[in-house]
C-alpha cells in the first residue's frame, strides 16, 4: 500500500506495512487532526543576564502550555548554530552505521551486555562518535552553563540556550517501539535509509525508485529490531519516521545522571528546529521551541552564580579528568608567574 499524499486519513488509518515507494511520505497529510502540537508564543528577545532572568522565563513558558507539556533544554556557547546531530554536521554522514559498527569491532568488551542500538549509539557518543542523537536537559541550569561555556573564542561572545516544549505524545522511555525503530534506521546502510522513507537514491546516473528495495530494507530494519526486540512484530508505522522525538535513556553513565541527559532523535530530519520540522509537512506533530540569548557581558557573573551552585564542570562530567582539571584551574585563579615561568612568592 503506498500512502497518498495531500489525503486527510482517518484518526484510526493503519499505515503498517505501508510501501512508500513512488510516494512523497514527508509531504503526505498522514498525521490525523486530533494529535496537536503546542502553541508557539513568541520568543523573548531580552538576553538573560541572570539566573534569576532565566528561571523567570522559564515559568513563563511553562504557563504558557498545559502540564501535559514538558520542557527540555540545551546550552550553546555561541548563537548562530543549526540545530543539527553532530553526524549531520559532518561529511560522514552517508556512514552513520559504519561509524558505530567499526568502533564496536575495535572495541567490543565496551559493548558487552548491551542489547539495544540505543544504548550503543549513546555510550558511542559520549566518547566522541558523531551520532544523529542531539542532547538535551531535562535541567535549565545545565544548559545555561553550556551556554556559558568558555569554549567560544570571544568570552564576551552571546550563548544560545534552546528550550523546548514537548507533548507527552513525543517523549519516549528508553524501550518504547519509536525509538528501536529510529535508533535501527541509523544502523541501515545509506541506500536502505533512502528506500525505506522514499527516498530517490541514484543508480549511476540515474534516479531510481524501486518497491522491491523498500520491502528489502524494511525487512533488514525488522531483522534489527528483532535482535533487541525478539517479540517486535512486522508492523512498523511510517508516520514514525517522520517525527522528531525526546529519548530518556537509561541512566547509564555518570554524567548523563549529573545533566539530567536526554536526546532528541528522528529516523528523517537532519534539524530540529520546529520550522524545518513543519517546512517538510506541516501536520507532523511537533513540540514548541524557544531561543533564548545569554549575554556574554554578563557570561563570567552566571558561571561564578552556578559555583555557587554547585553546577560546575567537575560535577557535570565527572571522571578523573574534569576533577584534575578542576584542581589546575583552581590553583591558577591565585598563583602568579613571572615572565621566565618561575612561580613568584606571595
């Protein structure tokens, strides 16, 4: 069955096992009207140049939406970013399953015990492989300082602090069916990937549609799901394709306990700002989102703020090397050196 686009579907369409071939799914009018995203207000344009400010804005938003909303946040340290997962900001993009199948085969004793390709993609991203997983907070003050972060050239350079208002209809628990079926799309080869959204993909010279490659790779992604999943039955919904959701996943790790971690992830979008969402298919149900500017004059006063609260690079990564670093840079606020290196006496 190819799904039509520009048809309103009833509330209760079953789309699984739907072949999408020859068809334009991420235009297709397929979300049914009773599923609704939040309401975007307008942005607050006033840089935040406090905690306070922040917390105050913060309530703001959450009067905003119904409690059955809830907020999400992530820090840059510049403005000016796309919101896009690192392996969509990279040239290796074509290679997303490559990436994560060479590094299990270098070290596989790293993966042992972990049966889902969640849980690989997230511990292979935070030791540094590009994934299509974009985190997020659960945690304002975390992101607030990530966006105070002195990674930026310029100290006195603006931050960005994102904020998004999710229905519970987008946030998944860590073994929901949504989320094996986006975290094994990103272990299927690039040509799979195209198949199995609909996607033209190129055969020489020419572009090609063929319904038989979409069945093949929807049977791969079954075969992969079912390797976590052993009860996964064949009836994976199109629709889940096409949205952008927010993962909690196991608390696994120390500092994704620390930063209150979560991620947003889709099996399609490369970004995930709320315009290019909807700039695809305006019916696909998606979440507020809020860009809020931290003022880099105020930059040095919010980071001493969050000392204060314990929020400090040391607690957010723990591990021996933020504790060591944390020590250098303690020292280095009272220690003097004179122009030979030589420490000078008080």
């Amino acid at each position: 069955m190819a799904c039509r686009p520009h048809k309103r579907e009833s509330p209760f369409a079953d789309l699984t096992g739907a072949n999408l071939t020859a068809s334009e799914p991420w235009k297709a009018d397929i979300y049914p009207p009773v599923v609704q995203s939040p309401e975007q207000h307008f942005d607050e344009a006033r840089p935040i140049a406090s905690i306070k400010d922040l917390l105050t804005k913060i309530r703001r938003f959450e009067n905003y939406h119904d409690p059955t909303v809830t907020l999400y946040f992530r820090g840059e340290s510049e403005c000016g970013w796309d919101l896009r997962p690192s392996v969509m900001r990279s040239d290796v993009a074509a290679y997303e399953s490559e990436l994560l199948t060479e590094l299990v085969s270098k070290r596989p004793e790293e993966f042992n015990g972990m049966t889902t390709a969640l849980a690989q993609w997230v511990l292979a991203q935070h030791h540094g492989l590009k994934t299509r997983f974009l985190d997020v907070t659960r945690n304002p003050l975390v992101a607030l300082f990530h966006a105070c972060d002195k990674t930026a050239q310029d100290e006195e350079e603006d931050g960005r602090l994102h904020v998004f208002a999710v229905p519970r209809e987008l946030v998944k628990p860590f073994n929901s069916d949504a989320i094996s079926i986006a975290s094994n799309v990103a272990r299927l080869s690039r040509r799979q990937k195209d198949a199995l959204l609909g996607k033209q993909f190129s055969l020489g010279n020419n572009r090609i549609r063929d319904g038989n490659e979409h069945v093949q790779a929807m049977r791969a992604l079954h075969q992969l799901i079912r390797q976590e999943k052993p009860y996964f039955e064949e009836r994976v919904d199109p629709r889940d394709f096409y949205q952008v959701f927010v993962v909690e996943p196991q608390q696994s790790s120390e500092r994704l306990r620390a930063q209150a971690g979560a991620f947003l992830v889709s099996a399609f979008h490369e970004r995930f700002e709320r315009g290019e969402i909807l700039r695809w298919n305006g019916g696909i149900p998606v979440y507020a989102h809020y860009k809020l500017t931290i003022s880099g004059d105020h930059r040095n006063r919010i980071q001493e703020d969050l000392q204060l609260l314990n929020v400090t690079r040391e607690n957010l990564f723990p591990g021996l090397d933020s504790a060591a670093k944390s020590v250098a840079d303690s020292y280095s606020n009272f220690v003097k050196f004179d122009n030979d290196g030589r420490m000078q006496a008080d």
